[in-house]
C-alpha cells in the first residue's frame, strides 16, 4: 500500500554476502522492477517523448526521434568499427552521437531547448525519488512511499542539479579563463599570447580532467544525494573522491551493474518486440481486408501513419526506457553506498543522519 513502509528479510543471500561488497550488486535488477520507482520512471519517459514529439516537424519523430536516430545510427558504427578494426568508423559513430545535441541547438534552438530543459528538470526530480527509494530499500531494508520520496526529490532539485553540474560548470569557467587569457595575449603581442599558452594548457588539462573524472562518476552522483542528505557541492565530492580512491574497484563495479542491466534491459526490449509481433498476428488472422491488415501490422511495426495501433505499440515500447531508467537511478545508490563501504568503511545502513522516520515519514 502506497504510504506505508516494510523492512525485508535478512536471510538467504543477504547472510551470505553480508561480509562481500560486489556480490550484493545484483540486487539492482530488482530494485528496478519495484512498482513505485517503475512507475515513475514510465511517467518520466512519457513526458520527455511527448514533450520532444509535440515539437515534431515535417512527420518526423521530434527532438527525441532525431536523438535516438543519431544514437542507434551511431552506437551501429562504433560496433562495426570494432570488429573491423576501423578507427575512422569508430571516430564517426562517436562523433554522430555526440555532436547530435549541439546539432539539434543550431537548427532548431527553441524545441530543442525546451525539450532538453523539461527533461532535465523531470530527470533530477523522478531520478532523485527513485535513488532515495532505492538507497532506503538496500541500505536499511524499508520500502519507502512514492509520496515522500517524491516530495524529497522535489525539495532537494536544486541542490540534485548543483551536484550534476558542478564539474562542468568548473571546467566552463576554466576554459573561459583560457579563451580570455588568449585573447589578451594574443591581441598584445603574438610573443606574449606564446608565453600564455604553456599556463592555458596546464589548465586546459586539468578541465578536461574534470570533466572525464564527473563523467566517470555520474551514475552515482544523484545516489550520493540520495544518501548523504548533504549539499550539491559536497556529494560532487565525494564522487569524485570515491572514483580517485578506488579506480578499479568502481570500474569492476560498473562493468557488473552494466552487464546486470543491459541483459535486463535487452530482455525486456526483446520480451516487448515479440509480444507485439504475436499481437499483430493473432489480430490479423482472420481479417480479409488486405489494406486493413497491412496497414495494422505496418503500425504495429512503427511505419505508416500515426495511429491507434501505432499509439498502443508506442506505449508498451516505452517499457524498456523506462526499466532503463529506473535501473540507472537504482544501480546508482548500490554504487554509491558499496564504493562508500570500500573507500569510508561505512556501513550501507548509515543513512540519514537525522534518521528516516525524520525526514520520510
């Protein structure tokens, strides 16, 4: 019942990976399938797809559909260059993923915009809720309410967000630094702009260090928030202090909760594809219209207009998205409390220095 709270049992696999940190990963899978945390995470890719869609120009998918388009198109190129062995396939997959954002700001600067800021606003809420419970539920055993973990994210947005962008904001500064040393300089004297250029890329280094360490480090930086009660700047801190402490620790640690929730997640995109296939079939089995029957299983398939069957299809293919979501967001506080347990020796249970009851009751 949503409001209430529960403790879990102890027993079975938790007594015997109480003294191991990594074997006690791959309860994330299941915190994503928690109903509240699944919930909210659908609302948020709901709202994101209709937000980026409503956009949509000349029949195309809108933000997002340009977005997932470049990261499909992308992510294939990247995995051809791999195998063989084709590093200007792998420079252009990259290349298209990542420069599809700052495309999308040139040529459609007010959709884009919009969409990319009410989506970011509904991640910090929605990924702060879903962390929090999530933190709650592994580190003290309790099923905290959607309601109060909501109502937590809500109030702590602002500092979710300063914890996000503290390192990029850093590394802009910096470089802004450099732009303006190098004007200077260069606008003085080229000789002087030469002596400048050795300090400017000492500091050019340390933003992009900065700013590797915070990408690095992002799948736990809103699971500290979560944890910690604390300020933006301090859980921007500790992430990074955690990811420096112990490098390959977090890296095996991210290579299993990756593996954990890509095979999760596949499954479920593989579960949905076909349920929507059989569908489609079973639908169409005794309907003699030929047009009728092509132009159902086209929408079942995403070609052809926008239609009932295409809404319905659209609907159950944003499961895995959502699953996907919950799962960052959940895996992120496991991450969090086990790289704290092996940098700190702190307990996953000491949460909340003012306790839970206080603060989500």
């Amino acid at each position: 019942m949503i409001g209430s709270r529960e403790r879990e049992s102890g027993g079975g696999f938790d007594a015997l990976a109480s003294d191991l940190v990594w074997p006690r990963l791959v309860h994330a899978p299941a915190m994503a399938w928690r109903p509240g945390r699944l919930v909210l995470a659908y609302l948020a890719c709901a709202i994101m797809v209709l937000v980026g869609w409503s956009w949509g120009a000349d029949g195309d998918a809108g933000v997002w559909g340009r977005v997932g388009q470049a990261a499909h198109n992308g992510g294939r190129a990247v995995l051809i260059g791999v195998v063989d062995r084709d590093a200007s396939a792998v420079r252009f997959g990259f290349e298209r993923v990542l420069g599809i954002v700052p495309k999308l700001m040139r040529e459609r600067t007010v959709s884009a915009s919009v969409t990319f800021v009410v989506s970011a606003v509904v991640l910090v809420v929605v990924g702060g809720a879903i962390a929090r419970s999530a933190a709650g539920q592994f580190g003290l055993g309790l099923l905290l309410s959607v309601q109060s973990t909501l109502a937590w994210a809500v109030r702590r947005s602002a500092q979710t967000a300063a914890a996000l962008i503290a390192a990029p904001v850093l590394a802009g500064i910096l470089l802004l630094v450099v732009a303006a040393v190098g004007w200077a300089g260069f606008t003085i004297s080229d000789v002087l702009g030469g002596l400048l250029f050795g300090p400017c890329a000492i500091l050019a280094c340390f933003a992009v260090f900065v700013l590797a360490l915070w990408a690095t480090g992002l799948p736990m930086t809103v699971g500290a928030m979560a944890c910690e009660d604390s300020d933006g700047l301090d859980a921007a801190q500790r992430v990074l202090a955690y990811v420096l402490h112990r490098p390959l620790r977090y890296a095996w640690y991210v290579v299993v909760l990756g593996v954990l929730g890509a095979a999760m997640v596949l499954a479920a995109s593989w579960i949905i594809e076909r349920s929507v296939g059989v569908c489609a079939g079973a639908m169409g089995a005794w309907i003699g219209d030929d047009e009728s029957l092509r132009a159902m299983r086209n929408a079942a398939e995403g070609d052809g207009a926008p239609s009932v069957v295409s809404f319905w299809t659209g609907a159950l293919r944003l499961v895995p998205h959502a699953i996907a979501l919950s799962y960052f967001f959940s895996a992120g506080s496991v991450l969090y409390l086990s790289m704290r347990r092996v940098a700190d020796g702190h307990e996953p249970a000491d949460l909340w220095p003012r306790g839970v009851n206080e603060r989500d009751g």
